[in-house]
C-alpha cells in the first residue's frame, strides 16, 4: 500500500513587480503601421477637401436651381433660396409633360442587359488572353487595345447602317447590341486575372475539372470585387449613354430617360430649372448605386491596381 504526499512550498522569494505610471502613457487611435498625422498629410487632405468641394459645387448649384421657379432660376442671381422660396414645379412639369416612368424603366432594362452581356463577354475573353496561348493572341489582344483610341462617334455610322440592314432600329436589341463590347474592360480583367495564383486552377484540374469549371468555380468566385466594380462601370456608362440611343430610337416608347427628357425639354424650349431638375432625375439612380455599391467599387478598383502592377 503506497501513499503520495503533496508538499507545498511557502517560502518562495517574492517577486517585484515595477510600478508603472499610466498617466503618461500616451493614448493614439491609430491603426498598427499607420503613420502619425504631420503637416503634410493635414495639407494633402485639405487639398483633397478643397477638389472635392470644387466638383460638388456644380452638383449643388444644379439641385438648388431645381427647386427654384423658372423666374428665379432665369434671373440668374446667386441666392441659395430664390425670392419666391422652394418649390417643386420643375419636377411636377418634368414628370407630367412625359413618360418618364416608362423611359426609367427602359433605361433600367437596357442597361441592366448591356451590363450582363459585356461582363460576360469580357471575362471570357479576357480569361483566354490570360490563359490561353494560341496562335495570334497577343497580336489580337493588342489590337483590342488599339481599338481604345478609336472615337465612338467615329463608328456611329457603320454601325447605323448594320443596324439598318439588321432591321433592328427603334429596337431594344439595336440599342443594345452595339454597345456590349469594350475593350477597357477586358483589359482590366485580363490585368486581374494574370494575377491570380495558377496553382488554384492545375489543383482544380487535378481533381478533374474541365477550363470552363476552373473558370466558373475556381476564377469568378475569386474575381468577385473586379467583377463588381466593372458592372457598375459598364451600367453607369449604359445609363448615361445619350448619342447612341438618341440616333438609334424614334419611338417615344423606346427611348431612354437622358434622350427622353431632352425631347421634353426642347418641346418647350429652355427652360433652366426644368433643365436641372432633369439633370437630377437622370443622375439620381446612379447615385443611388454608388451608394449601395460604393464598397465593392472601392476594392475592385484598389485589386485591379495591385494585381496590374
């Protein structure tokens, strides 16, 4: 029969413990690896403060003149709030005097459908310039990106006349057809997914993944920010594009928000309060999606300027 026997020890060495004086430990709210605030940096932000106020300035000028009555906007004063106070005639005369609702709509269509095709386009295209050498591809390559200089007015009218030989004017699909594809954006996908780790694909492909499941399960999942932050490019661009609809379309049914209230506004000629109310419809939406997406905007472009080092 054996027994333990627990000792404890009573006469270990105390141990000092340093005073220390809070009060002069320094508090900072900085984030780890954030350099201190200096005059520099206070000048860059007020410099920064500065151009920004000097952009906003016009937008602001444009809603206050749209709550003006058309003889305060036409006296061209600089009073923040005109003689005869705020009111909302411009958009009451803007939205009564046209089928705005139906041209929103149709903006909105059209857009969202620019926005899907080229997107999906330009990926797939750019996958294949990143991954794929076959014969010829980088001169085709650089030939997209040539094409970049190329104006859009100039090929306005080749492309009214496919259209017309298409049979597809005062149609959605000649209004949309001709502005899916742009180079800008396979270019920047392409810089994308140069940078994604081939290592991620050959151990997809060991697992016997065919290149289009790499593409759909393995590249657009990690392409998520870039992706988004080019739809809203391409949408932003769609919605405010003015000539293309303006030439194609005759149908007042059809028309666009921009082009449909420019033909308001010249049915009743000039009229500056009715011309900024219209400016701020038309800008509206696409305030709108910046804010909702203004996150996903951020990163995809602060990840296309990594990865295109």
């Amino acid at each position: 029969m054996s027994s333990t026997v627990t000792a404890t020890r009573t006469d270990a060495a105390p141990v000092d413990v340093a005073e220390v004086d809070v009060t002069n430990v320094r508090r900072t709210n900085r984030l780890p690896g954030e350099k201190p605030l200096g005059i520099a940096r206070v000048l860059a932000f007020a410099a920064l403060a500065f151009m920004a106020l000097l952009w906003l300035l016009p937008v602001l000028w444009a809603i206050i003149t749209s709550f003006k009555t058309e003889a305060d906007a036409a006296s061209g004063g600089l009073d923040l709030i005109g003689p005869s106070g705020f009111t909302t005639q411009a958009f009451e005369a803007i939205l009564s005097q046209g089928n705005v609702y139906i041209w929103a709509l149709n903006s909105l269509w059209t857009s969202a459908v620019i926005t899907l095709i080229t997107v999906t386009i330009s990926a797939l295209a750019a996958y294949a310039f990143s991954r794929l050498d076959f014969k010829g591809s980088r001169w085709i390559f650089l030939a997209i990106i040539a094409s970049i200089i190329v104006p859009p007015q100039a090929l306005i009218i080749p492309l009214y006349y496919q259209m017309l030989t298409f049979n597809m004017v005062d149609t959605y699909w000649g209004l949309i057809l001709p502005q899916i594809v742009m180079a800008p954006i396979i270019f920047i996908l392409k810089k994308f997914f140069d940078a994604v780790p081939v290592e991620l694909e050959d151990a997809a492909r060991v697992d016997g993944a065919g290149r289009l499941r790499v593409f759909f399960s393995v590249v657009l999942p990690l392409s998520r920010p870039i992706l988004g932050a080019v739809s809203i490019f391409v949408f932003i661009q769609a919605w405010n594009n003015f000539l293309w609809p303006f030439l194609i379309i005759n149908d007042t049914t059809l028309m666009t928000l921009p082009v449909g209230l420019q033909t308001v506004l010249s049915a009743y000629g000039v009229q500056y309060s009715q011309v900024m109310a219209q400016a701020v419809l038309a800008a509206l939406p696409l305030v709108v999606v910046f804010l909702f997406y203004q996150r996903q905007i951020v990163k995809g472009v602060a990840t296309t300027g990594f990865g295109g080092q």
